[in-house]
C-alpha cells in the first residue's frame, strides 16, 4: 500500500515505545519485558531489560515445537569440499543440544567467552547456536585473520575453550588452521583451558597441544537445555577494525538482537517463515551471524550454509544453482561477488543453464554498490536489486528499501530510507545539519534501536569516545553521504581510515603500525586505490630509513609478507612501493585525506601549505583509481 514504509518509519519514530513492544511479540520470552527502553545508561541504551529469553530457543526449539521439525533449517552446500547436508529444525534442535552440552561437560555457563573459529561448516553454525543455548558468549573469527589477530582476540575476550577445524578450503590451497592456532595460543597472555578441533577429512591436523577431537566431544554429551538469560545479556563479540591495531570489539545483546532480526528478516527482507533464503557470505562476518544464522532461523526459514566463492567453484554459475536446487526465494551477497560473476559471464550464459524463478529480491551490501553491477545483476535475474546499509556496529540495516512492507522506487547509488527506528541525518563537522542534497557527516539519532551495540567489550569509554563523542546526541556512523530532496540517503565515502576490499573492512592504521614495525621503514601511509572488482585494495607507500641500501623490491616483498603474517591473507595486501617521501604539509603532517581521496577517485583540494607539490605529482600515478 502507498505510504505504508512511510507510516511505520514514523510510527517508530513518534512512538519507539509503543512501537517496539509490539515486535517483542515477534518472539518468545520467558519474561515478557514490562520496560521497553532504559536510556539511564545513555549513550548506550538498553532495549527490554528486564525481560528474559534465550535466543537459541527461539532460533531453533520454538520452530521444532509449533510443527516446524521436519522443515530443513540448515543446508550446507559446500562444492569446495564436495559435500551437501541438510538439517530439519528436530535435527539442527538435536545436533545444537549436543553440542551445548559437550560445552558444558567442559564447564562453559552462562557469561563464559567461547571462540569459534572455522570455516563455513554446519558444526560452526551448531557451535554458535550452542553457545546461546548455554548463555555463553561467541566470538566468531573468519578464517582469513593470522594467528596474531587470533590472538588479541584471546586476549580480550578472555576466552574459556576455543571451537575450531582442521582446515579451511580455499581455491588454490587447504588452509591450515592448527599452526595458526598454536601460533594465536603462543602470543597470547590469556590461557585458554580446552581447545577442540574438528577433523575435516581433507587435512587432519595432529592434536599435539592437548586438543580434543570434535567427536570425542560431542561423544556422549548429555543434550543441554535452553539458559534463560537476560535481554542485556551479551549473546555474542564480534571483533572489528578501527582505526589502530586493537579491533574493537562489538557486543550484542540477546533480546534486542532477536527482536530485529526477526521483524527485519520479514520488513526488509520480505521473508516469511517456511521460505528459503540464501546469504553467501561467511559467519565470521556481521551479515553471516545477521542473516546466514539468527535472523533466517528465528523466522523460521530454512537457510542455505555455502562454503565456496562465488566464482571457480566450479564456476560462476555456483549461485544460480544453488537458486534452482534449492528453490532460493530471497538472496543476500556482497556487489564484489556479482562483480566477480559478471567479470567471468558477463552475458549470463551460466545464468541461462538454471531456472532461478522462485527468485523474488536480491539483496546487496557490505560495500559501496557500483550502479553497473545492480543493473546487469537485476537484468540478468529479472529481479530488483536491493542496496542496503549497516554496520557490525549497527547488527542489521540502517537504510533499505523495506521490500516485505512496500517496494519503493529504487535511484541508482541510494540505500533508499532508513529502516525503522533509526534518525538518520546529515552533520557538516561543526555538527551543525548540511543543506539538502550537501555531502556531511552520517549519523544517527540516539537512542540507537534494539540489537545496536550498546558497549564494546571490556571498553566502554572507547564506545563513547570512537562513536558518541563528535556529535552529542548522535552516533557516529564513520560515513559519509547525502539525503537528497526526495529523502534518499547516499552513502558516500568513509570520514575516518577505514577501507572496504572485497565487502571486507579493513583499518589503514593498522596496516600502517604493521609496516612501520619493518626494520628497514621509517613511515608510510596505506591508501584504499579503487578497484573494479574488489571496491578498494590496500598499496602501503613505504619511506626507507635513511641510509639503507636495500633493493626496494626487496623491501617491498618483506612488508607485503609481515601483513600476511600479522593481519592475514584477508588484508588482500600485495601492493607496497618504496617512495622518496610523502606528501606533508610544512608543519610536517602526513597529507592522508588527499592521499586517500586521489586513489579513491574522489575529489580533493591541496591545501597552501602543502610542503613540496612535486611530491604530490610523483605519487599520484602511483595511486590512481584501477592502477594496481
Ligand atoms: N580463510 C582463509 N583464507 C581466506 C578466507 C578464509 N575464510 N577467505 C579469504 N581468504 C584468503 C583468500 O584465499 C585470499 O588469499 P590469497 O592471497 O592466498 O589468494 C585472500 O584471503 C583474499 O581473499 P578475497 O579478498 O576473498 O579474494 P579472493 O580472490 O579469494 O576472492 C571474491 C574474491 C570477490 C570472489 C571474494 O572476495 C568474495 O566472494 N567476496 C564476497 C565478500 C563477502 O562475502 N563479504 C562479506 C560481507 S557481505
Ligand atoms: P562492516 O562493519 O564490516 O559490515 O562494514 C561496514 C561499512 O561497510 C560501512 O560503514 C560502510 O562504509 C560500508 N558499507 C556497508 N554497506 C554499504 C552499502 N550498502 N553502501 C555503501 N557502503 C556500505
């Protein structure tokens, strides 16, 4: 109905209480919450405090209760290791209740830290699952950190056990996650009492440090039932880059989380229970814990699990048969991975192989979405494209065109509305609002709604000063865009040292405080250049110490290689040029921004008091859009 997306945007505007009580029904409570909003913590907000529920429950036991037992929950389809496995919502409740009760056999309870990291597998689904029944708190870790990013994430979550598997699969190697686990055990401070290993049959890994094989620990557990725990309750960490070396990491709670995956599952995504619905991202990303696991199975969905990429496994044509064996209704990837098919058919041949009609959306995000690649994706499958935009932070999307409640018409490069309960508004730095249509700061009005973080863990003051500080009264999203006269929001760029590659977020800080660590470095600074398939890829511009007389390939090679082993393969950092100098201004400041801005493509000023101009000159080939 006309205006429909408009009155529910307002009512949750006008009447967030009211608003949000009434999608608390969307679930299960043990103790329906009688408060509805707690703003005494602000900035942060506590959403249904003192109601009690256990998201697990509602995620799997609830759909097994009402009659939904024989419907497939879960189907893993993996080419890469040429395996397929569904799981009703009885098995999924079965395999789930097992695992909870290994955990705790191994002594995990309510508030304990337990680490996941796997690959995409249906027992890292079970795992996370577990871990929510137990009360426990996950920390998922995608497989492409190093083993020294595994361990701060030891560290600062203090985790009790970590879940993880022999190897990861990748197209052109096994990944091995043992020597990167001993590696993350062996920086970290904290001591992890038990460490289980899944054997997948491609690598079995040797257990020589006390690990527990996966079978055993699930041999003869006795199934655990569902913990009750608080709405505040963190249900999982999910660590982040920001703009240092520390990620950040970012705590949902158990009831909001619930609450807006499920109305956005059905608002945003216009799934209804029983439908099938296929997210081809990972589970150590915010959209795989959002939309591969919680919110598909707290509606009641059957979710497709794909461990591949989207290309060469064993075609470009992975997706479109997935849609047709599976009868995919709703889809949800990244504009890189369509990028990445239209670069292998751009004619949609492949696509013409299978009969994708049961399609109705498909959904797009994680990264700036190029028109061209909507276009050809919405023409190739006969469906409209949806761009929608969020943050790890956020849990689920601040814009979208609300497709389950009324399809807006779509502009090229928007994100459309934001999504009910969050103000979204445009800010210039002096906090002040930006003409209509100007470029500025975005941010959202506080309070933030149900599932946004209200902390980050361990670092409460880093909550308020990265996020709340800037603009009082607001959060700051680190983007920045317009809404133009018809109300549409365009996301435009990052304000802060943020990169994307490939849907994935990267800090520049921090791969700069990994290269400054180089003997041979005396500073440098790491630009996003725009790249046609992956939105950006990182080029570290290196300064050599003076005096040094090494070969700058040389060089070159040894901090690419230091990335790969600090941060990981995921950086995607194979760039690295040895400059003379930087550009700076006279006071001595590295001129970032403009760097940032010339490989990016977007428009920059160079300000009077530029040092040397012919600095700027030499390095601007270097950095130009589409050079790497
Ligand atoms: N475990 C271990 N290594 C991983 C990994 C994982 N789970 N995922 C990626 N890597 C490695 C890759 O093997 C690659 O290593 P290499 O340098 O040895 O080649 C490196 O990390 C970079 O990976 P990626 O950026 O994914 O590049 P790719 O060439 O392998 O694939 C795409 C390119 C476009 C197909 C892929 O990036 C893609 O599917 N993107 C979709 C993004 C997405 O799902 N984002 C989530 C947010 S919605
Ligand atoms: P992450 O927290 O890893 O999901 O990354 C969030 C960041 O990715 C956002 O702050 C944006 O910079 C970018 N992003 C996500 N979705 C979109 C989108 N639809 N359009 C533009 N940028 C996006």
């Amino acid at each position: 109905m006309a205006g429909e997306a408009e009155a529910l945007r307002g009512r949750a505007m006008t009447d967030p209480e009211g608003f949000w009580r009434e999608a608390a029904h969307l679930i299960d409570w043990y103790e329906a919450p009688k408060t509805v909003l707690d703003t005494r913590l602000a900035p942060a907000t506590q959403w249904f405090p003192d109601g009690v529920l256990n998201t697990c429950y509602n995620a799997v036991d609830r759909h097994f209760l009402a009659g939904r037992g024989d419907q497939r929950a879960i189907c893993y389809d993996s080419p890469v290791s040429d395996t397929k496995r569904s799981f009703t919502y009885t098995q999924l409740r079965d395999e789930v209740a097992r695992v909870a009760g290994a955990l705790k056999r191994l002594g995990v309870g309510k508030g304990d830290r337990v680490l996941i990291y796997m690959p995409m597998v249906p027992e890292a689904a079970f795992a996370m699952l577990a871990c929510a029944r137990l009360g426990a708190v996950h920390s998922v870790v995608f497989g492409g950190f190093s083993g020294a990013e595994l361990s701060t994430r030891i560290d600062d979550s203090g985790c009790k056990v970590i879940l993880t598997a022999s190897c990861g699969i990748e197209p052109t190697r096994l990944v091995e996650y043992k020597p990167m686990l001993d590696e993350g055990r062996r920086l970290a401070e904290h001591r992890v009492e038990h460490v289980v290993v899944l054997q997948r049959d491609q690598h079995l890994a040797i257990l020589d440090n006390g690990e527990i094989d996966w079978a055993a620990f699930v041999e003869g557990a006795e199934p655990a039932a569902c913990v009750p725990v608080a709405s505040t309750d963190p249900l999982y960490i999910l660590y982040t880059s920001g703009t240092t070396g520390k990620p950040k990491g970012v705590v949902r709670d158990n009831g909001g989380h619930a609450v807006i995956a499920r109305l956005t599952m059905e608002q945003v995504y216009g799934r209804r229970p029983g439908d099938v619905w296929f997210t081809a991202s990972d589970i150590g990303w915010v959209v795989g814990h959002s939309y591969i696991i919680y919110a598909p199975l707290l509606t009641g969905l059957t979710t497709i699990m794909y461990e591949g990429k989207p290309v060469g496994t064993p075609d470009a044509g992975a997706f479109w048969r997935i849609m047709e064996e599976y009868g995919v209704q709703g889809m949800f990837t990244a504009p890189t991975a369509m990028r990445a098919i239209r670069q292998q058919d751009p004619e949609g041949k492949l696509k013409a192989r299978y009969d994708t009609s049961a399609l109705e959306h498909q959904f797009l995000a994680g990264e700036r979405s190029d028109p061209p690649t909507s276009d050809w994706t919405s023409a190739l499958l006969g469906v409209p494209v949806i761009d929608n935009w969020w943050q790890t932070e956020t849990g689920s999307p601040m814009c979208s065109n609300l497709m389950g409640v009324e399809a807006l018409p779509m502009k090229a490069g928007s994100v459309t509305h934001a999504c009910c309960g969050w103000d979204i508004r445009v800010l210039g730095d002096d906090g002040q609002p930006v003409p209509v249509g100007e470029i500025g700061n975005i941010v959202a009005k506080l309070p933030l709604p149900p599932g946004a973080f209200a902390t980050l863990w361990n670092n409460h003051e880093r909550y308020v000063s990265a996020y709340m500080e800037a603009f009082p009264g607001y959060y700051q999203t680190g983007d920045a865009g317009l809404i133009d006269a018809d109300g549409y929001v365009h996301i435009m760029a990052r304000t802060d040292d943020v990169i994307n590659v490939a849907g994935h977020r990267l800090s520049t800080g921090q791969l700069e405080e990994i290269l400054t660590g180089h003997q041979d470095v005396a500073e440098c600074a790491v630009v996003g250049v725009a790249d046609a398939l992956k939105g950006q890829l990182p080029l570290g511009l290196v300064v050599l110490n003076a005096g040094c007389a090494r070969a700058e390939a040389e060089v070159a090679a040894e901090v690419i290689a230091l990335v790969r082993e600090k941060l990981g393969p995921v950086a995607a950092f194979k760039n690295a040029r040895v400059v003379e100098k930087l550009p700076k201004t006279r006071s001595g400041k590295i001129l970032r921004a403009i760097i940032r801005a010339m490989a990016d493509g977007q428009p920059y000023t160079v300000p009077g008091t530029i040092e040397d101009m012919g600095v700027l000159d030499q390095i601007k080939p270097l950095i130009e859009p589409n050079s790497l």
